[in-house]
C-alpha cells in the first residue's frame, strides 16, 4: 500500500511598519489568507524575527525608525532567498528607486493602498 503525504508549509507575513494602523489593519485582512502575521516595528526586530523563523511573504515600509526600508530588503532577501517581498511608501518614490525595489521585491504598493487589491496579491503571491 501506498501512502501519498501532502507537506504542509504553513504560510507566515511578516509586516514591517512603524504604523500600528497598518500593523492592525493588515494583520486583520491577512488572518485569513495566511497561518500567522506576525508585526514589528524597527528594522531591527524584523532581522530578528527573520533569522528566528521563514516568512511567506514580508511586507517593508520604506521609512522606518532605525532603517532604510530598501537596505532592509536586501537584507532580508540575502538572510531569506525564498521570501516574497512587497515594498509600501506613503512618500514620493522615482523611478530610479523603484527600478531597485523590483530588482528585489515582488511589488510596490503606494499607501494609502486599496486593501482588496492588496489581499488579491497576497492571495497570489501565497499560491505561488
């Protein structure tokens, strides 16, 4: 007799934002689509929770307190090859800059974003 055994991975965001209004509001959306969300703040602690654990898929504000949202994704992209990336800004950013956020990330979402479309790329981007 045969037995077919199904790996489950269990899909896991990680949300890095200063902004406990995003914290809340995403994490809300997302508990549906994934098995954990797990929120930071700093770009310190999201190393940390990196290095502790894989991630589906990180969400990175551009601006946080202790770093540079674009030097953290390089970071978590060397740390973590198979993690997803999305980038978010509610600033300006030009091209050149986003020209380096797709040599990494997944996506950029300008905030304030539509939430719906937001959960159809994380739908995606989970599936993949």
């Amino acid at each position: 007799m045969v037995f077919a055994f199904k790996l489950m991975i269990m899909k896991k965001i990680l949300i890095i934002d200063d902004d406990l209004l995003i914290h809340f509001g995403l994490s809300k959306v997302f508990r549906e689509e994934c098995d954990e969300v797990y929120c930071v703040a700093t770009g310190e602690m999201a190393i940390e929770a990196i290095k502790c654990s894989f991630y589906s898929l990180c969400f990175i504000d551009i601006n946080l307190p202790d770093a540079n949202g674009l030097d953290l994704m390089e970071k978590i992209a060397r740390l973590s090859p198979g993690t997803k990336i999305i980038i978010m800004s509610a600033g300006h950013v030009d091209n050149e800059i986003k020209r380096k956020i797709y040599d990494v990330a997944c996506y950029f979402i300008d905030k304030p974003f539509d939430i719906l479309l937001v959960k159809a790329i994380v739908k995606q981007l989970l599936k993949e």
